[in-house]
C-alpha cells in the first residue's frame, strides 16, 4: 500500500478502474455460474424423476395388464373348455406313451427353431390333440404377443401342464417334477384362491428357461363352481427392461433397473452386460435405500456405470412385488452444460478483462492529463506567475469547471496582491493617527480635560480629531455640571433627611391605632360568623325535615294508587263471580232437564238420575258461595273506598305541612344568606384593615430608610465634589498639553 500511493496518478487510476471492474466481471460471473450450475442441478434431478417416474408408470401398467388379462382369460368359458378338452385329449392319443408322443411332436420334432416352436398350429397327424391345438393355440399365441409374455400355461387341477404356447421343457410336464420354481408356487396358491384373484411369484431361477422367471396364475372354475385348473403366464426380464427404458433418452450414460428388499436385482442393468437379473447388487446408498424402499435423490454415488453418477430411488407399488426402481445417470454427462458454462465465463471474463483494461487506460490518460496541466498551472501560481496559461478553460466537464475556477481564482490572488500593497501604506499613517491618539488618551487617563489635539490629522482621520475634541469639550461641560448639581443634592438631601425622621415617628403612631381598631373588627367577625353557621345548620334542619315531608306525601300518593288498583281488582272479580253465579244457574237447569230425561227412560235411566241431583246440589253449593263471596268484595269495595278517601285528607294535610315548611325553609335559607353576607363583608374589612395595617408598618420602615438614604446620599454628594475636584477642567492659568502645540504630522489617505 505504501508504494501504490508513491505512483503517479496516471498510473495509479488505470490500476484502480482495472481493479474495481476486474472484481465486478469475477464477482458477476461467479454469482451468475453459481446460479445456473444450482439451476442446472435442480434441473438435471427433475428430469431424471420425470424419467424415473415414466418408467415405474410404464412398468405399473405391464404388471398391471398382466394381471388383468391373466383374471380375464380365467373368468372366459374357452379356457375351462380348452383345459378339459386338452386332459380329455391326452388320454385319447393312440400311442404306447402319449406324453412323450405329443412332445416328440410339438418340441423336439416341431420343424421351427427352438426359440419359434409356437409357429407350429397344426402338427397334421390327425390327432384329437392337434384338433383341440388348432383350436385353442392361435388365441393364446395372439395374447402371448400383445402382452410380451414369455410363456401361457394351462395346468389341470392335478398339477400337469397340458398346453403351453412356447412347447419348452416345461410343456407336458408335471408341476410336482419342479416344487420350489415359481410356477409351481403360483399354481398351488391359485388352487386355494377365490375366483378373479391371481397369485404372483417374483423373478427367480427356472430350470426351464435360462433366464430367471416370474409367474402368474389364476384358477379356472368349471360352471359347477369346481376347480377345472388353473391358467399361468410366464414374464421375462426382457419385458420389464423394456418397460423401464420406455422413456429414456438412450445411451450408456443411464442404467435402469430395479431391487427387491432383499437387495438383488429383479431385473438385469439397461445397458448391457453390467448385471444379470438375481445379481447381489452393491451396498450403495441408493441401493440402501431401495432395500428400505424409501425414496431419495443422490449426488456422487458410486454406480453401476463404473463413474461417479447421480441416482433416483422411488419404491413402486405392484401387488406380490416389493420392488424399487433405481435409476442411474451419469455425473459428468448429467452435468456436462455446467462445464461448458464454466469455460464460457473464464473465456467471457478474461476477454472482459482484457477489454476493461483497455477502456480504463484510454479513460484514465483523458483524465490525468488535463489534471497534469492543471498541476503545473497551480504550481505557476504558488510561483505568483499570473502570465502562464490555463488549459481546458473551454472542457464541459468537471475538469474544466476546475479550471475555469483557477482562473478566477488566479485573478482573485493578482487582486489581493495589489490591494495588500495599498494596506501597507495606509497601515504607515494610520499608525501616526494611533500615536497622536494614544498621546492625548494619556494626558486623560492622568485627569487632564484639557488635552485636545490641536495638530490636523490626513483624510478621514480628521473627522476623529473633530469628535476628540468635541468630546472633551462637552465632558468639561458635564463634569461642571456635576459639580454644581453635587452642591445641591447635599443641601437638598439634608432637608429630606428631617421630613423623613418627622414622618416615620407620625407613621408609628397611626400604625398602632389600625392594629387596636382592626383586633375590635377581628372579633365582631368571629362572632358574625359563628351566627352564620348555626344558621346555616338551621336551614339544613328544615331542608331535611321538607325532604321527609315531600317523601311522605309520595308514599300517600302510592297508597292511594294501590287502594284504586285494589277497587278495581275488586271489581273485575264481582265480574267473575257473576260468571260463576251464571254457570251454577245453567249447570242447574241441565240437571234438571238431565232428570227428566231420567225419569223418561225408567230403571235404565235409574244411575243417570242419581247423577244429575247431585249435579244439581253441586250447582246450588256454587251459586250460594258465589253469593257469600260477592257479598264480602262488596263490603270489600266500601272498606277501599274509605281507606282511599282518608288517605287523600292524609294527603292534603301533609300538603298543607309542606307548604308551610317550605315557607319557614325560606325564611330562615334568607336570614343564613344574609348572615353569611355580613360575615364576608366583615372578613373583607378585615382583611383590608390588616392591609392597612401591614402598609402602616411598611411606610414607617420606609420613612426610616428615607432618613438613612437621605443621610447616604448628602455623604455621596460630599464624596462626588471630592472626586471631581481632582480633574484639571482648565481655564487661566491651564496650560497646554505637551507635544500638541507645535506643528501636527499630516498624514496622507
């Protein structure tokens, strides 16, 4: 650091500008490298789980077809047909040993090569086998190639394979000659399973076949609902690399294929000739995680391939498989656009780089040469030069607003040059002005009033000698003045002095009459006062007692509102006893007429009668409470009627009260308010009295302070003459200050 800042600037700045862009270019394509490789990444990874899942979906429905066709071809009528006609058949062949007839006929004699036996339709010996052959094969042969299968089997219940579509070594065999293969697995679960299910064995070795298998079967019921046997279907791997490579994009850069939990592969590798299928696949991560059948992504494995490779593991969910599908790409070819793109920004920075050193050196020299002119342009006039030229007066940029302003600045030192001189000359009579004043400044400070200038000073420093001079003459002036008015203020002061001493013994005397009157005043408040507030407590009684007045007169009031709702409660009830007196009277008639009737029907009317007297005896009960009843609200009513007519007297008299309290209540609320207007005006003459007093007492101070302060000032009037007898105020026998009479110096503007 300390030797870059030694360098010239014109050096220094390109080295700067290359820097600053130089870390800008490399920090920009870092940050853009960055964001693409991570993008690229992502991107990588979802295509591989796009491709990924297009496999396991494509594999899915194989299985899944697989399933369906082999359940369909189950539920079909032909097959149970085909099944009993090809045991039915086998048995009827003329030969010494049919079994080995028909495969001498069909494998070992079929004119087509071993891997085409299924071409063969009909073997032409007349047979009734070759009859049910003709028949059945082209059906299973054309389900065989839409579906991929390996092999079709038809097994009768007793475990003997009556028909297969490729006549291998397992056509015409017996299942119990293979009891651990998986056709013989799927065919004993099948016999036990219901209608429609289908059994499932996984990928293993067959004997029958040189590549592993798998199987599956469903059983085959004849119209009786008995077992008839049982129909299989033989996979190969070769289908199911098929299915998983479905989507892919081809090429040795990608392996597909999947593990069962047991960590073997259930399928051989995509790219050929990396594993068979039933390999024990390695104990990689992915491989881990296919045997746990868990899904992952995984960055810099180790593969199948052999490099270093990015792999998908996605667990699939196919009935009687516990497979998971892996999916392996490789690393440098998965992300070959990220090493390509790495090159492109070291190429792109390098030539940006190349470019900004360039432009910088070019934008750097257009700067430091107009600040190399301008260096010696200011170097000139720290010389005080003012001729030398400035360059770049005419620049439209910052360089030539600097320019511009050391030219200006260039005139502004010229001017202050010469005006500097001309403050030497006018600082050399100035300091003559300064001399004279400072002369006639001291014969003052000695307490001569006399000293004027009488010399004329040069230019404007006249006007200063003017207003000395005039100022000295105007303080004689004054200092006379003080000197007579000194005089007076001792005489004037002397007579203050007694007026003052004459009124503070008066002030005394009147102070001490206002403090015995305003003690009389004190106590005829207190006892105003006292009577105010036991009238005050008088008004407050009767308040009280008119406050009661008025609640009883509303307690009245309620009683004689509940005495009415009583008289009408009354009233509403003579209404319903009436009612009541009405139905006992009709009641009665009915019983009445309820006897006649009686009488009329004789003995059966006899229970009937009995009923209606006493119907009519309840009835007569009735109407005489009724009565009793109307009779006592009646006397009821008179009773209220009373009662509210002497609570309405009630009423009126304690009216009458109130009114009268109220009368007394304001009489005696006026006499409180007229005592208590007394007290306060008492309070107010004795607070002014105390006033009074207190400015009594305070002018008797003051006239005593007069005394002093006239005593003080006729010792200061003694004291001013004294201090201005001690100035020369001139006159006859004054003489002239020294040094003034003589010639002035005339000073010069």
């Amino acid at each position: 650091m300390p030797r870059l800042t030694k360098l010239p600037l014109k050096l220094k700045l390109p080295l700067i500008m290359v820097a600053l862009t130089g870390v800008f270019l490399v920090t920009v394509s870092v940050l853009v490298y960055s964001m693409a490789e991570h993008s690229i990444r992502e991107n990588a990874f979802a295509a591989q789980e796009i491709e990924a899942k297009s496999g396991a979906q494509a594999l899915a429905f194989l299985i899944k077809a697989a399933r369906s066709d082999v359940s369909s071809l189950a539920g079909q009528p032909a097959v149970f047909r085909a099944i009993s006609n090809f045991e039915r058949v086998i048995g009827m062949v003329e030969e010494e040993d049919p079994i080995a007839y028909l495969k001498q006929t069909y494998a070992a004699g079929n004119p087509n090569p071993a891997d085409q036996r299924e071409e063969l339709t009909d073997a032409g010996d007349g047979s009734y086998y070759n009859q049910s052959h003709v028949t059945y094969h082209p059906t299973f042969l054309q389900s065989l190639r839409l579906n991929g299968y390996q092999d079709l089997y038809l097994i009768t219940p007793k475990g003997q394979v009556v028909y297969s579509v490729k006549k291998q070594g397992d056509f015409l065999t017996g299942i119990e000659e293979s009891p651990g293969s998986g056709l013989a697995q799927v065919f004993q679960t099948a016999l036990e399973a219901e209608a429609g299910s289908v059994a499932v064995a996984d990928f293993a070795a067959y004997s029958h076949s040189a590549d592993a298998a798998a199987f599956m079967a469903a059983p085959v019921f004849a119209k009786n609902g008995k077992i008839a046997g049982v129909i299989a279907i033989q996979l190969g791997s070769a289908g199911i690399v098929k299915a998983l490579t479905s989507n892919l994009s081809g090429g040795t850069h990608q392996n597909i294929y999947v593990v069962s939990s047991d960590g073997l592969a259930r399928s051989p590798s995509s790219v050929g000739g990396l594993f068979p299928v039933l390999q024990q696949m390695p104990n990689t991560p992915q491989i881990q995680a296919a045997k746990a059948r868990e899904a992952g992504q995984f960055a810099g494995v180790a593969s199948s391939l052999g490099e270093r490779a990015i792999a998908q593991v996605m667990p699939l969910d196919l009935p009687g498989f516990d497979w998971s599908l892996v999916l392996e790409t490789d690393e440098h070819t998965a992300f070959a656009v990220v090493e390509r793109i790495r090159m492109i920004a070291a190429a792109m920075i390098g030539a940006a780089l190349l470019a900004a050193v360039g432009v910088s050196w070019l934008a750097a020299r257009s700067v430091t040469r107009p600040i190399h002119a301008l260096r010696e342009a200011t170097n000139a006039l720290a010389d005080a030069d003012y001729d030398t030229g400035i360059q770049g007066l005419a620049r439209g940029d910052e360089l030539g607003d600097l320019a511009r302003s050391l030219d200006t600045f260039r005139g502004k030192l010229k001017e202050a040059d010469e005006a500097a001189a001309r403050e030497v000359e006018a600082a050399r009579h100035t300091a003559a002005v300064v001399e004279s004043m400072s002369a006639a400044l001291s014969e003052l400070q000695r307490g001569n009033l006399a000293c004027d200038i009488q010399a004329p000073f040069d230019g404007h420093y006249e006007t200063l000698r003017e207003n000395f001079n005039r100022s000295l003459e105007r303080l004689r002036g004054s200092m006379a003045e003080v000197v007579g008015a000194a005089g007076n203020v001792g005489r004037f002061s002397e007579e203050q002095r007694g007026a003052a001493t004459e009124m503070a013994h008066r002030t005394e005397s009147q102070a001490a009459t206002l403090e015995e009157t305003a003690g009389a005043i004190r106590e005829l408040t207190g006892g105003i006062r006292d009577t105010a507030d036991r009238a005050g407590r008088m008004d407050e009684t009767m308040r009280g007692a008119r406050s009661e007045a008025e609640q009883s007169t509303d307690v009245v009031t309620s009683a004689v509102e509940a005495m009415d709702q009583i008289q009408q409660a009354s009233a509403e009830i003579s209404k319903i006893i009436n009612m009541i007196d009405d139905i006992a009277f009709q009641t009665n008639l009915l019983a009445l007429n309820a006897g006649v009737e009686a009488a009329r029907a004789g003995p059966a009317g006899a229970g009937f009668a009995v009923v209606a007297s006493e119907v009519r005896a309840l009835a007569q009960r009735a109407s005489n409470a009724a009565g009793q009843i109307k009779g006592l609200t009646s006397a009821s009513e008179e009773h209220v009627a009373n009662g509210v007519a002497m609570v309405g007297r009630a009423g009126d008299a304690l009216t009458s009260i109130i009114e009268q309290v109220s009368a007394v209540s304001g009489l005696v609320t006026e006499i409180a308010d007229g005592v208590r207007a007394q007290s306060r005006g008492l309070e107010k003459i004795d607070g002014a009295m105390h006033q009074l007093d207190s400015m009594t007492q305070q002018n008797a101070a003051m006239s005593e302070e007069a005394a002093a302060a006239s005593q003080l000032l006729q010792n200061e009037s003694q004291s001013l003459t004294d201090i201005v007898g001690r100035f020369d105020l001139g006159g006859a026998g004054a003489a002239p200050v020294h040094g003034f009479q003589g010639e002035p110096h005339r000073l010069t503007a």
